[in-house]
C-alpha cells in the first residue's frame, strides 16, 4: 500500500484526550489517520456520511485519556460500550493481520476488551488481566526508560533493535499489569514463551529497577505487551510524546541532534508493516 | 414588622413570590437582603427599593437574587475598580485583541494566544477538593468560550505551614495538608482527565494562609484568528443555546459566598455554594463547542460563571446594547423540584451559552448530541437592552439591562483606605557559625524544597507540546525549573513559556515594592528560559475591602504592578479580583498572584536550568547584589524580622533582559537560573542538583556586604548563568555590548558544591547530600 492510502482510525469517546498528538504522529509518517467517535462505528447519532465501518481502516489506535472517566476499572466502559456490538468485527479485523494500538489508557482498554493478552484466542470473553492502580497509588507523570526485548513479534517495534532503551514517558494511575494471583507465574512465562513481552522499564543504567524506574510497580517490570501474533499491542508509556527529541526531557543536555525521538519508531514499524503486507 | 408578611406567594406560578420592598423600612431591607442570602448591602437595597418604585410594582424573589448575583463583588468589582483604573489598567493595551473572560494577544500570523488567571480560594478552603477541581473547569471554559483550545494550566497555590499543630488552627480551619492534598487532587483528576496538561505554578506556604488558603488557576489557549468569537449577541433574533451539564442546587450563591469573610460556619452555612464538577461532561463539551464555533455556526459564546445562567444571559445581550428573553422550562435540569430562582442563579458547573442564528440550531444540537452532550434552546435575542424571564408561560423578571448588568456605580462610594507606611529598619542578623548547615535548612525550608511531589501528580506532558518541563535536568535527578515552554503549532517552533509568581514576604511588608519584585521575578523566570516577556496577569487576593488597611494594601499593591509594568510596556491582558480573604483570626498576606506569558521565536534554543558539563564558567548577571533581605528566606529561617525588601529598577531590567536574551538566542548560554528564595547559594544548589554536577563559586567580587548576605539576599533582576570555555567570549562580548553587568563567578565541578569569599571557605558540600535536604521534605508531610 502506498502510504497516503493508509487510513488510521484514532478512536475516541468522552475522556480521551491523547488523540491530537496521535494523530499527529501517524499524520507526520504521510499515512492518512482521522479521528473517528466510537458512536461512528456504531452507528448512533451519525448522519450516512459520518458512519464508519471498522474495515474503513488498515490500522487503529486507542489512545490515552480516561475514557468514561475511568470512574470503574479503567478502559473497562469504553471496551464495554465496543465489544457490546463489535466484537465480531473487531475479531475479524485482527485475525487479517491488521494492526491495533493502545496506548496507556487504551492498553487499559484493550486489555477489557480481552485482545490483550490473547492466549488462546483472539478476543476474550473475560478479561485475563487488568491495569491496576499504581503501586505508589498516585497518579504518576515521569520519564520512563524501556528495554526493547522482543524478538521480531511485535509489529509495532520491528525497526527497534532488541535490547536497546528507549526514553517514552509515562503519565498514569493505573499501570500495573495484573493477573490471576494464581495464574501469574504461568501467565508471565506464556508471554515469554510467544515472544509477547515488548517493553520493559529499567533504570539509566539498563538494570530492571523498581520505583520511581518502574512507576507503577507492574510485575516483571512489564511496560508493554502484544498478542502472540504481534499484531495488537499495548503499552503505558506514550511514544507519541517522545516523537521528537525536542518532547523529551533531556534535550537541553542531549542536543536535538536528528530530531528523532525515542518512541518514533513505533509508529514507523507498525506503517512499515501495513505497507508491506496490505 | 413581621418579615414573612412582605412576602406574598404568586397564586399561579410554583415557588414565585413578590417582595414588598416598597413597604419595607431600612432594617427590613438588610434582614430581606441576609435571609435571602443577597449579601447586598443597605444603599444597595435601597437603590432598588427606588427602582421597583418608579416602576409602581414590588420586585420577585428572582429579580432580587438576580441582583444580588450581579451586584456581588465578584461579579462587577466594586471595591477593585478604582485602584485598578487608575494604576493597572492602560498599560500599553492597543497590543490587547480582546479581553472578556480571557485576553487575547497575538501569536503569530495565522494564530492568536489566550490566557485567563482566576482565583477559586472560599470553596478550596471549604472543600479543597471539589474546589479546584471547579476552579480548573472554571478557567477552562474562560478559555474556551473565546473560541480557543486550551493547551496549558498554571497552578499557584498558598497554604499554611505543613508542620501548624492542629491544635493552633483556629476553629473551623482545616489543617494544611489536608487542604494540599485534596486541591492537588482536585487539581490533577480534573486537569489530568480534560487532557490539558499543568505546567507550572507555585506552591507557597505562609502563616496567613492558614485560615484561608489560596487557589488561583491560569489557563492557556491557542486559536486561528479567525476563530475568535466574542462573549456578545449580535443581533435580534439569534438565539440562546444552553450546552453541558445539566443545573443543580449545587453552586448557590457562589458569588455572594466568595464576597464574605469566611468564618467557623462557613463550612455548614456554605457548603452548597460549592459545585461539583464532572470533567468527563466537560471534556466533550470543550470538543463540541470547538467544533461549532470552527464550523462558523456561532454569534456569540460565554461560560456560565458566577452568577450562572442570570449573568450569562444578561451579559452576552447587554454588551452588544441588546436584551434577552429566557424561558426557565426549557433548561436541563438534575433534579426535580428547583425553585426558578435557584435555576436561574444556581452555579452548576460545565455549562456553556451558545448564541447562534436560527438557522444553525439544528447543526448545533446535532453535534452536541454526537458527543452526549446536553444542549438546549432557552432563548432568544431582543432588540431593546431589557431581560425577561419566563416559566410556565408566566413573566417573572423584567429589568432593564443596565440597572441589572450595568451594576450599581461606586465612584461616589469608594471605600476608604488607608495606605500602609512600611517602617524598614535594619538591625544586623548575628552571623551564623556553620553557612553550610543554613544552606541545608533553606533547602529544605518548605517555600524552597523539592515540589515534585505535586507536580509529578499533573500531567504536564500530555499533548505532546511541553518541550521545558516544570521540572529539569539530568534523568532521575531533576530539579525546578523557571518556567515551562510550550510549543503550541505543528508547523512552527514557536514557543509561548508561562510562569507564574509572588513572593508574600514581600508583599505583607511592603506592597508596593513588594507587587514590583512580582513583576521583576514574573520577567526573571521568563527570560532564564529564552522567552521575552509579552504580557501579564494578576489575580488579585487580598482581605475585607470594608477594612481601610485592606484597601490601602489593595491600592499600593496596584500602584506597584501598574508601574513596574508601564516602565516595561507590559499590558495587563486578563484578571481577576478575589477579596475577603479573611478568616476569623487574620487576613492573608496581600497576594497580587502574577501570570507571565512570554514569546520565544524558535524553542530549539531554550535553556534549563540544570548545570550542563564539568569545568564551565559561571557569571552572576544583572543587577548588583544589595542588603535587601527583608522578606528573605534566610531571615525568616533565623526568624529575624526586618531588613528592607528587595527594589527593582526597571530601567536595568530591561537592559538585562535584553542583553541576556541575545546571550540566550546565540547559543552561548548552557544553564540559567533567576535567583529568588534564597539568593545565589540556593540557586547554585538547585542547579547544581539538577544537573548532577558541583561548583566552586567565590562571592568576593560581589561587593562588601557581609559573606553570608552575598548569599542569601533575594535583590532583583540576577541571574546565575553557565557558559561553556568555548563561549565564554561570544556571552561576554554580548553582555559587554548591551552594558549588562556581570562578574565572572566561578566553575563547575564534579559532585561538591563550596563557596568561598576571597578564599576564605563559607560553605562546602556534597551535591547528594544539598539533594537529600532539597528533595524530602514535601514527602515527610505527605508522602
């Protein structure tokens, strides 16, 4: 596909409120993103011309925000109101390849959904996890270093090299990934064993560390997840905050250099991908 | 006489009485104005006992609380407009575009900025929760209903010290950390979920704040010039559009409530005019009336604020000369049962007027309905400047626009005042034996420690565009800041930078002095960034106007910002006045709280404050450094109470600005940082912590005062500046040219910071442990 035929699908309701700076980063990549309401997809309130149909688009992206307010578990009101009418379609839409992104609160999302993890199937009824209040029980807005360690699964982060540390920040309540108390054991090593495990937070000196390195106390150091056929990913931290070295922290002692932020090749990689395979 | 017998129920309409004015004797007309909560005053009620008169008819309950609304403090100034007409207004305004419920400036070609400061101080002290969190929405919608996307908030709070024993609060006050936690709270689950990031503020504590605490809230906007669109009708015929959250019995009497003294009952005599706020009916608010007005669906625009939906339908109509008919059945309501007065006055928050053409409305509701939001239409524009209320079909309330809105005019009323006569005697402090430890103590003194325990609760990434954060330096070790940079265009490394200051040392023992320090600091933070200063605002928090020494503190507080200002040709674009700031046992400290905006042309040549490298030059740059510790950190450490405030000369601001800024824009400048609470030594500290790094600094060249007032006096208008070997002639040179004194200082070293004067030793220590003492102290309260 060539890129300018690439349509995005930045998805939306009350209370998300990264969508802008989303947007933005599919848009610079020349690719073709729109914002769509949830209520879009489903039909409520549209004229014809404002209904959208899933199959609208080659990717789509929840981004970050707190979505219904977060008032219940967070991302849950958003996965309910989708999944209550699109589960089929969003199977299907992930079982062609397409690719689907989520970022803090929309990892949070697509973890109600039951996309994330994504063992033995492509959608859950029930979720297999959750995002849980961070372990300082504050909200939490800081720099956060993450290991790449996947190796080739993820769509998202191919044109990362495996082992590198990428500076993403982090800015949630609720980021602690949590399973089945008696299931976690064997839900880590499952993750390990796909290849689902992308992103891990660790300290400057690339050591897995605990707070504030890892913010919210997440199990593993986790930061980031995919399904086992790489093609859905979650992740807390924003890469489109880090798009260029000039949103980064440290750019007044680092130099802006090529402009190149930290998390700009997320969004290449998943591009790249649709590119190639649609 | 009997008061309940002036009060005759309306036979048809539910809730609806006529009140006997006419009959009334003065004492009934201040027991009508206390049991209906008007808070207005005899002379008040007087004028309109005469006006109800020559109209033969006795006016409703409604046109009273309407009155009440309009004519409180809050809503038409009537004590602040004298000294503020005479000093702060006028200053350099042809560069205003527009000043309503926010001020306008331009920005670049294509687009303009927006900013508002408020202060929401009662309800925080009463509820510090929902209390700023409404402050926020309130701001917000300031912002918003110039046709503006808000991309930044400032948040400057005051409270009592952390460490006041409980049992010496005085009755009905609520304990300082109590209060912090909850506005912080409130602050960042309102602000974090609208998405608009918290960039900068301050956080300051002072003993008088401790009866009443303080919440002032800025906001930022950005809008295409053509979105622009003024809080008025335009003609006959449009009509109103009530868009959000649905009217409650939450937010009665907010205005006539922020216009008293608080006292041990307020929190039960009060407790209803807090409103609740609900960010996620706010959120899709903002979209959709963004999206009408960029759709050019839209006449005119303003935000339900004090006063709710009487003084948004008075004031869109009365500014364009026009009138307005409004029909209470039509408004969402959360509750069955509200009296019309209580819906005509009640201060639910998230509600926007849109006034629109008729052919329009369709469109307009469609969006609102697309993002769930409430909208109705509960009006229409008259012609002639005259408001009518209806309910079931049955008129209610008639004024004419300019005795309702219009306000009542004090110029033959001002209040008396009494200006202070600050007595500045100086008696030496004794020399304290170990500087080093009194450097540790000031660090960790609560106005200077580490604030990262609020701030890391605020969002202040999101949207992508904060490129100087509130706080800087190398990873894991970041220390504050002078201001915060956004960059709010896609296509344009232009950067607004937003600050915000007051130092109440100053300002409770000298308000004149103490409101130009404001100024001069407000330009300091801006420029330490790279940023030039473009324009200010005050928010205006003072004690009991009816109190002479109140107004005298009011009146000097103006003179100060008016002239410091008009020396720099710096308007005042937007404002707020927030008086009674009193409890029962004291009145805070004057607090003409400042908002800095300045320009900076491209942000790629932003500088932090946090030291850079090992073995660069640092310079002490403005202004000399002078006895001027009055009001210091350092002197409230040694509890010393005198000295003479810190003086600014504006006339060597401006040269200093100037010159640095080139400095800054060239490239030659690695770390600048203004110094403030506790003069060079802390300033070196903190950018020494933030930048992870050492200095070796000798005060001899500064002058003859005594060693440790080299270091700790607040004097105005210095910087301390880091140059790399390899710049030091281009920075010098710079300097030279535009006649900016500077005194070469010293170095950057690895991990100690030591002070000495003509080398004899003051201070030494190690950056890890100055960090220690920097970094705990808000987490021992609060963490």
């Amino acid at each position: 596909m060539k890129l300018a035929d690439i349509r995005v699908g930045v998805i939306r309701i009350e209370g998300t409120n990264c969508e802008q700076e989303s947007l933005d980063a599919f848009q610079r990549l020349g690719t073709a993103p729109e914002f769509v309401h949830l209520k879009q997809l489903l039909g409520i309130d549209c004229t014809k011309e404002e209904t959208r149909n899933l199959f609208d688009y080659q990717c789509l992206m929840i981004p970050g925000g707190f979505s219904a307010g977060d008032y219940i578990r967070a991302g849950a009101i958003f996965a309910a109101r989708m999944k209550s009418q699109l589960a089929r379609p969003l199977r299907e839409f992930v079982e062609q390849g397409y690719p689907v992104l989520g970022v803090c609160n929309g990892f949070q999302v697509l973890t109600e959904l039951g996309l994330l993890p994504g063992f033995d199937e492509t959608i859950r009824n029930v979720p297999d996890a959750c995002l849980y209040l961070n372990d300082s029980s504050r909200f939490e807005c800081r720099p956060t270093l993450l290991k790449h360690e996947n190796s080739g699964t993820c769509v998202f982060t191919r044109k990362i090299p495996k082992d590198s540390v990428r500076l993403i920040p982090s800015a949630h309540a609720e980021g602690k990934l949590l399973f089945p108390q008696e299931k976690q054991d064997a839900y880590i090593k499952r993750l390990l064993e796909n290849d689902q495990i992308v992103f891990r937070y660790v300290d400057p000196d690339g050591k897995y560390a605990g707070y504030p390195w890892n913010p919210n106390g997440s199990p593993w150091n986790i930061a980031g997840i995919c399904n086992p056929a790489g093609t859905v990913f979650g992740m807390m931290p924003h890469p489109e905050r880090s798009f260029y070295v000039h949103q980064q922290p440290t750019w007044t002692r680092t130099g802006l250099g090529s402009e190149i932020g930290d998390g700009r090749a997320i969004f290449e990689s998943v591009v790249d991908y649709i590119s190639k395979k649609f | 006489m009997q008061l309940d017998s002036l009060f005759t129920k309306r036979p048809r309409t539910k809730d609806v009485y006529d009140i006997n004015v006419s009959a009334a004797s003065d004492p009934d007309l201040l027991q009508i104005s206390d049991q209906m909560g008007l808070a207005l005053a005899l002379p008040e009620m007087k004028r309109i006992q005469q006006y109800f008169g020559e109209r033969h008819r006795n006016p409703t309950d409604i046109e009273l609380q309407a009155l009440g609304q309009a004519w409180s403090e809050h809503c038409c100034y009537k004590s602040s407009k004298v000294p503020l007409k005479k000093y702060v207004f006028n200053v350099n305004e042809k560069r205003i575009i527009a000043r309503e419920d926010a001020g306008v400036m331009d920005f670049t070609d294509d687009y303009y900025y927006c900013v508002a400061l408020e202060s929401h101080n009662h309800p925080s002290a009463i509820e510090p929760y929902g209390g700023a969190a409404t402050g926020i929405g309130g701001i917000v919608r300031d912002v918003v209903c110039m046709g503006a996307q808000p991309i930044a908030f400032v948040d400057p709070l005051f409270f009592g010290p952390l460490n006041t024993p409980q049992a010496q609060l005085p009755k009905g006050v609520k304990h300082p950390v109590y209060l912090l936690k909850g506005v912080v709270d409130g602050i960042h689950d309102y602000g974090n979920r609208i998405g608009i990031p918290t960039v900068t503020g301050q956080v300051t504590f002072h003993d008088g704040y401790t009866g009443n605490c303080l919440v002032n809230v800025g906001c930022l906007g950005i809008m295409k010039k053509k979105e622009l669109i003024h809080s008025w009708a335009t003609a006959p015929g449009e009509v109103y559009i009530y868009v959000g959250g649905k009217t409650g019995r939450d937010g009665i009497h907010g205005v006539t409530f922020a216009s008293a003294e608080l006292t041990e009952k307020s929190e039960e005599s009060s407790r209803s005019a807090v409103q609740v706020g609900d960010p996620i009916t706010k959120e899709p608010v903002i979209h959709a009336c963004l999206e009408c007005n960029r759709k050019g669906l839209l006449q005119g625009f303003k935000d339900f604020g004090g006063g709710g939906l009487s003084c948004v339908s008075g004031e869109l109509a009365y500014s364009n000369n026009l009138g307005a008919e409004i029909h209470l059945d039509d408004v969402p309501l959360k509750e069955e049962g509200l009296k019309p007065w209580e819906i005509w006055v009640s201060e639910s928050q998230e509600r926007m007027m849109l006034v629109a053409k008729p052919k329009h409305v369709d469109e307009i509701l469609h969006i609102c309905k697309q993002w769930d939001v409430p909208a109705a239409k509960v009006g229409t524009v008259l012609k002639d400047p005259i408001i009518r209320v209806f309910i079931h079909g049955e008129k209610i309330l008639e004024m004419d626009l300019e005795f309702m809105t219009g306000g009542p005019v004090y110029d033959s009323c001002q209040r008396p005042y009494a200006i202070p006569q600050p007595v500045e005697q100086d008696t030496p402090v004794p020399l304290p034996k170990d500087l080093t430890l009194i450097l540790h103590q000031l660090l960790s003194s609560l106005n200077i420690a580490s604030k990262d325990w609020v701030i890391r609760q605020y969002d202040h990434e999101v949207r992508g565009n904060t490129v100087i954060k509130p706080l800087q330096g190398k990873l894991g070790y970041e220390c504050h800041g002078d201001a915060a940079v956004i960059k709010p265009l896609e296509h344009s490394y232009k950067g607004i930078a937003l600050t915000a200051d007051i130092n109440p040392r100053f300002m409770e023992r000298h308000p004149y002095w103490g409101a130009c320090s404001g100024i001069d600091e407000v330009c300091r933070n801006l420029v330490a960034v790279g940023a030039r200063p473009d324009s200010l605002l005050d928010c205006l928090n003072f004690g009991n106007p009816e109190k002479p020494e109140r107004m005298g503190e009011l009146y000097e507080a103006c003179r100060g910002l008016g002239d410091t200002a008009r020396a720099l040709n710096l308007p005042f674009v937007s404002g707020n006045v927030s008086l009674y700031n009193q409890s029962t046992k004291t009145a805070v400290p004057p607090t003409p709280e400042l908002m800095g905006v300045g320009i900076v042309e491209d942000v790629r040549h932003c500088v932090t404050s946090d030291l850079k490298a090992e073995d660069d030059i640092l310079y002490l740059v403005g202004k000399k450094t002078e006895n001027e510790l009055g009001g210091s950190e350092y002197y409230a450490l040694l509890h010393h109470n005198s000295g003479r405030v810190p003086r600014t000369d504006t006339a060597q601001l401006k040269t200093a600005m100037t010159g640095l800024l080139e400095a800054i824009g060239a490239g030659t400048v690695a770390a600048c940082h203004d110094l403030s609470e506790g003069g060079l030594a802390v300033c070196l500290a903190e950018m020494a912590i933030g930048g992870d790094l050492g200095a070796t600094i000798d005060v001899g060249a500064l002058g003859d005062l005594r060693s440790d007032l080299l270091m700790f006096s607040e004097s105005n208008t210095r910087w301390l500046v880091e140059t790399r070997p390899e710049k030091r002639q281009d920075f010098e040179a710079i300097l030279h040219d535009a006649q900016v004194p500077f005194t070469t200082i010293g170095r950057t070293t690895k991990g100690h910071l030591t002070i000495t004067k003509s080398k004899k030793r003051l201070i030494t220590a190690p950056i890890n442990a100055l960090r220690e003492s920097w970094k705990k102290t808000l987490w021992d309260y609060m963490g």
